[in-house]
C-alpha cells in the first residue's frame, strides 16, 4: 500500500510530464519545420519521415523521469508488515496423554516436536521465544531468549506424554512469562479438552486485555475413534473453545489432522505473528529512479542524434 505526505505534489507531477510532451511535440514541429529548408530532395524525405522510435520512446523516458522526481517531492510512502524489533512468542505445547495418539503419525506428540522446530526455525532474527508445555499443570521448559539453538535444544526435552489438560494454566504461564509492552504473542499448541485447572476462556480474556493476542492449534480429529492410551476416553478436540480463545484477543484458530499441514501451520505462525506495520519512506527510491531515468534519456538521446 501506498500513500503520500504532500499530494498536493502529485498534480504538480502531472502538470511537470504534461508540460514535457507539449515541449517535445513543439520541438518535433520546428524540426519538421526546419527540415523544409533544405532543397535536397532525398535529404528531405529521410528528414520530414516520422519516427516513433527513438523519438517517442525517449519523449516516455522524458515524461517519467520529470514525473518519478516531481513525485518524490509529495512525500511517498509504503505501509508493510515487516517483523517487529521487541517481538516476544511463546509456544505453549500439550503433552498430556492423548498426545500419544497415533492418528497424527507417527504420533501426534512427535509431530508436534517436529512442528514446534519448523515454527522456531521460521521465527525472525533477534524474535525472543520461550517454550511452555502442559498436561495436569503446565511447566516453563525454555525462558525467553534470542538464543534459537537453546529453543531447539528445549524441544527436546518435551515431556513424553501423559496426564490431563490444562489449558488455562498453560496460557496463564505464559502470560507470566511476557513483559509489560512490546509486540508479544502465544502460539497455543493441543489436541484435547480442558479438564484440569484454570478456565481457558478466562485466561486468554486476561491477556486479551494486555494487548497479547492467543493463536490456537488443534491437532488430530474429533472422529478418529481413537481413545486416550490408558484411558477409555475417546480423544476429543474442543473446536469451539479453541475458536473462543483464539477470537478473544484478535488471534486466529487452525485444526490440523496430518503432520505436514500440523509444521506447515506452524512455520507460517513462525514468520508471520509478531509482524507490526511500518511506515516506509519512498522518497529517495522515486529521486534516484528519476535522477537515473533521466540521464539515461539524455545518454540515449545524446547516441541517436536527438533530444527529449
């Protein structure tokens, strides 16, 4: 997207390049004129020909190089997302016992692991993440750091699964791990049902109200059959509760059901959540591309014998 700072400039612009080609069409005349002068016929038929090129395509060159410098003077910017330099994400991963599940190969917790490398991977240069993980209660397994590697070597030391699912307390740790200000954000990773500790639904409202958007993972099916290893629980994914956290703070909600899609989501959850919109100063790019059109013109005329 962009915009100007003085477009009162841009008519000026127009008015600049209009002006060009009404010069250059008063020149061509003149030559036309002046090339009636001469008595010799096959002179004045080479002379009086028209020629589109160069003529017309330096008359282009002309026009755009005046307009691109005109333009730089009503102040052009672009709007962009680029990565935010106080970008701070944790990922919250479930290691309760339905993770064990083998419908997500070869199961869904070792898929996870997989996911959660592509995501720290993807995460920009100097992005500081920390890595929580949960199933009866919820444990901080890496602090926030800059230090990508130590994240990586965190993953690894994911519990193997077991227990309940606790959400909330999950999402509450990780609210506790932020600071106060800066561009943050909760990547939240599970494949089950809230049934230990605190609401969900409350805690995401609380870091909604710290400006700290949830984004929400389900992995595996509601219809795989499959029941929690040890349990004869069927292994269940709350779809609407994960929508309602997500929805909360201005996050979003995927489901996955196979491994790749499960790191692809992530890896674009890596790059993509801490972005922030900057405004970008174009001025100087539309100078130089005028300043260089411009005597590119000029060469080019000055070669083939005539002028803009």
């Amino acid at each position: 997207m962009i915009g100007f700072a003085h477009p009162g400039w841009l008519i000026v612009a127009v008015f600049v390049a209009a002006a060009c080609v009404i010069a250059y069409r008063v020149a061509e005349r003149q030559r036309s004129s002046n090339a009636l002068l001469y008595t010799n016929l096959d002179f004045l038929i080479t002379a009086a020909r028209p020629r589109i090129f160069p003529g017309v395509f330096l008359l282009c060159m002309f026009a755009l190089a005046t307009a691109l410098l005109s333009s730089a003077l009503a102040g052009p910017h672009f709007i962009a997302r680029l990565p935010a330099k106080d970008a701070v994400v944790v990922l919250c991963i479930d290691t309760s016992g339905s993770m064990s599940s083998t419908d997500v190969e070869p199961t869904r917790s070792e898929a996870s692991k997989n996911a959660a490398r592509a995501f720290i991977n993807k995460l920009p240069d100097g992005t500081k993440v920390a890595l929580v993980t949960f199933a009866s209660s919820a444990i901080v397994i890496q602090p926030l750091s800059r230090d990508r590697q130590a994240a990586l070597d965190a993953v690894d030391r994911i519990p193997a699964p077991n227990g309940a699912t606790a959400i909330g307390d999950a999402l509450m740790l990780a609210g506790q791990q932020l600071p106060s200000r800066g561009h943050r954000a909760v990547v939240l990773l599970t494949d089950g049902v809230n049934n230990r500790g605190q609401d969900p639904l409350e805690a995401a409202n609380a870091l909604a109200a710290q400006h700290v958007p949830v984004y929400t993972v389900g992995i595996g099916t509601n219809d795989s059959g499959m029941l929690i290893p040890g349990t004869g629980e069927l292994a269940q994914l709350d779809e609407d509760a994960l929508r309602a956290i997500a929805g909360s703070g201005g996050g979003a909600y995927a489901r996955v059901s196979d491994a790749r899609t499960l790191q692809d989501a992530l890896a674009h959850l890596g790059s993509s959540t801490i972005l922030e919109r900057r405004t970008i100063d174009a001025a100087l790019p539309f100078a130089l591309g005028g300043g260089i059109l411009l005597v590119s013109t000029l060469l080019i005329g000055l070669a083939a014998g005539r002028f803009p």
